[in-house]
C-alpha cells in the first residue's frame, strides 16, 4: 500500500504541448508527503453561477449547501474517425525492444484488476458509487474486453483506433476542475539492512504493535515514539518490535513514505517488508516545510534535491522528521511483490494510486503527462526539439539526469492503490517498480497532465 506521495507538481514544459495535443480529444475538454502535494500554479476557478438563481438567500433561511461535484464526468466524444487521432498512443507497448515485456505488465495488471473484481470487498465498493453508469459489472466488462484487445491489435494505432470506437471517457474534473492533475511517481526502495543493531546499522523501521487498533486517541506522535532523533524508541510502545535497522534515518523515514521496502540484510538473504497500519494523524510536509523556511525553492523540488540536502545536512531530520507526526507501521512480506491498497501486486508502469474515496478501484485508465523514461539503451527520452520550439518551451531546470524535457506521453493503467497524501480527483501517483533506477525517475515525476477512465459502451 502506497503511504504517501513526495513530489509537488509543477508546470513542466512539456505540459504545453501535452494540453494542446489533449484539448482536441472530445467536446467538452477544457510527492505531498516529503514534497508538497498541490499544483503550485493551479488556478483558483470561481463557480459560475446557474442562470434563475437568486444571488443571496432569503432572510431567515440558512444558505444552501453545494452539491457536491462528481469526480469524473463523461466526455462527449462525436463517433467519427477524426476522434482517434486525438487519443495519445500508447507507443510503449509495440515500438521499442521492450515493447513484449510492456504488453505482458500490462496483461498482468488487468489480471490483477480482475482478481479484486471477483472480492466482496469490490462489491461493496461500487455499491454507492458516486457517478451511478460506472458499475463494479460495467468495470469488469471494459477489463475484460480491453484485455482481449491488447493481445489482438497489431499496434499502438490499431489499439487506439479500437478503444474509441468501443469506450467511453471519463475524464477526472482535477484539483481546478478543470481537468489538471497533479502527478508523482512512487517506488520500491531496495537498501542495506542489518537484522540486529551496531554503530552502523542504527535506525529501525518496526512492525505494527499488536493492540494498535485499542490505542487510546490522539495516539503518541513521532516524537514520542522514537524522540527527535529516532534512537528513543527503547522505554516507549514500540520497543521490541523492530523488525529491521538501516545506516541512515532518512532510508528508514522513506520506507515509511514509499509504503514497502526490499532489504538487503548484512547477514545475508533479502527482507521484503510491506504496510501494516499507521498512527492516526495527517501526513505534515518536509518538503513544504523547507520551501517555506527559504532552503529549496519550490521550483527546485524534487526527491534527489531533498535527499541531497538532508544528506548534506543530517541534523536537519532532527528538526524536520518530528514534525510529521504520522508514524508507519511493517509486516513481512517473504518475498512477495510489492501490493497495493485492493490487495493485488502494483506493476511498475501501469499501476496508479488514487483516493479510493473517488476514484473508481481497479478500473482502466489512461494518463498523459511528460514522464521521465528510458530507451531500450537505458538513455533518458528527451521531447522532440521541434516540439519545444512549437509550444515555446524553456529547458526543465537542470537535474541529476541532465538538462531534459521529456515527451509527453500516455500510457495506459490501472487504478490499483491509494495513498495517505493522494487526496481529491486532482492526485494521481504512478507506480515504477523496484529499487534505486526506479527510486530516480519517480522522484523526477512531479508534472501535471490528465486523467481518463475507459468504460465498455452500453
């Protein structure tokens, strides 16, 4: 399970040529844990007033509360053949050497979709959901014919051809309701660990205290539980339960964030931890924390700054860590793949965490955004240069990949978990598999695009 995003997302050029790629796609388009979770040039839209409505309400009478808005609203989509050019291929899965292996992910994904439909747990969760043509039966319907058409199409534009003539669209309104989403990108991090401490291997991560659920409220704070410098831990609720000790706090404190963790233990053998449950309080900022006291300008944020600054400056999670009071809890996993919040394995690339208070579990979707990937080559992807000229694009601010602009891009996926900042229909984190190539490019996603639900036409 995904316990937190750590990127803010920021207007990255790409999204210039990205919007007006998307705009034309059907009538009616218009990390926040470590890193802040908003979209920092979002604008702050102002609701158009319906037409007959008084202006203020009577005297005497309390002011009508709004309705509240639906997540996803259908897209009108005209059935004409012009329509598919508009839908971003998903070229990942037939142009490269890679394409078989991508294909595959996705095939499994689906299956894994599947799996969580059959669960009474699926059941309960579309019983009320909030747009009522999006059904747990018209759900499965659409993974299992788009399964059937991934294996069939030839290519990217035979699949894309097919899934406009056959689904629907729902786009998410987003965090302006405007349709932008904010997106980050999440990771299995693989470290070294020891099983038993030294001078070394100094700080644990721990497993989940049995009577957790009768803790009385509010429950011990970070501060309490393993004091400002996270080596208080012995006289308190959690001593014992260590499961494992890392050589930095900061590894240790992102296990928390990313949610699961592949160990490399000194004594030999991997460790494979996963989400056990957590303290009852909201996820504060580090990230927001140093923008706002003048360290790292919100421009510059990315996970490898925030890495580096702590790195160079480890007294400072002294001061930053206690102010996140949301402590994070393990169990073992023995070896088992990294699982969302549906209780289905994530597959890197094509598995999405949302707030399941809104979006449609396990469904199918596409994303677009300018996403940080590499060729068959292992060279990161730069945007076209005629497409930075056309959408007057300034190079990215320079990071530790190298000065890039990456191409916009869409991909198809499945919404399979959620997280403790992933919050309103403006979130969106992307799963990127295991260990530290993956830990780099999700900690470069922190851009805006768009978000689409794909469902079988009735």
């Amino acid at each position: 399970m995904r316990t937190s995003s750590y990127s803010s997302a920021h207007t990255h050029p790409a999204t210039f040529t990205l919007r007006r790629w998307i705009q034309p796609f059907c009538l009616g388009l218009a990390i926040a844990l470590i890193l802040p979770s908003h979209i920092s040039h979002a604008q702050n839209t102002q609701p158009v007033q319906p037409e007959n409505q008084p202006e203020s309400q009577p005297e005497n009478q309390p002011e009508s509360q709004p309705e509240q808005m639906p997540p996803l609203r259908k897209l009108d989509c005209p059935a004409t053949p012009h329509t598919a050019e508009h839908i971003g291929l998903d070229t990942a899965l037939f142009r490269t050497s890679l394409a078989a292996g991508d294909r595959q992910a996705l095939l499994t994904a689906i299956d894994n979709s599947l799996a969580y439909l059959q669960t009474p747990e699926s059941v309960t969760a579309y019983s009320n959901y909030a747009v009522p043509s999006i059904t747990h039966d018209r759900v499965r319907r659409s993974l299992q014919r788009f399964r059937t058409l991934v294996i069939q199409s030839q290519s990217a534009e035979e699949l894309q051809q097919a899934v406009t003539a056959e689904f629907d669209i729902y786009q998410a309104i987003g965090q302006d309701q405007q349709g932008a989403v904010a997106f980050t990108g999440y990771f299995e991090p693989t470290y070294r660990a020891s099983r038993t401490p030294d001078e070394t291997y100094r700080y644990p991560i721990y497993q989940s205290p049995p009577n957790l659920g009768q803790w009385s409220e509010p429950h011990p704070t970070r501060l309490a539980l393993e004091g400002a410098d996270g080596l208080q831990a012995s006289k308190g609720p959690i001593a014992g339960l260590e499961l494992a000790w890392l050589p930095s706090r900061l590894e240790a404190f992102l296990i928390q964030v990313q949610g699961s963790a592949r160990l490399e233990l000194i004594e030999g053998g991997t460790l494979s931890v996963g989400y056990d449950g957590r303290t009852n309080y909201p996820y504060t900022s580090m990230g927001r924390a140093l923008i706002d006291d003048g360290i790292i300008p919100e421009d510059e944020l990315t996970l490898p700054v925030l890495m580096a600054y702590f790195e160079q400056n480890p007294t400072a999670l002294d001061r930053y860590l206690p102010r996140n009071d949301r402590f994070v809890f393990f169990r073992e996993t023995h070896g088992a793949p990294a699982t969302g919040s549906l209780g289905v394995p994530v597959t890197a690339g094509r598995s999405i965490a949302t707030d399941k208070s809104l979006m449609p579990p396990g469904a199918l979707a596409l994303i677009t955004l300018p996403l940080p990937q590499r060729d068959e080559n292992g060279v990161f992807v730069k945007a076209p240069l005629e497409a930075q000229i056309a959408s007057q694009m300034e190079t990215q601010p320079e990071d530790p990949m190298g000065d890039v602009a990456y191409p916009a891009t869409s991909r198809f996926v499945l919404d399979q978990d959620t997280g403790g900042a992933i919050k309103g229909a403006g979130r969106v984190d992307l799963f990127i598999g295991t260990g530290n190539d993956a830990g780099q490019i999700a900690g470069l996603i922190n851009d805006q695009g768009a978000l689409y639900y794909l469902l079988i036409k009735e």
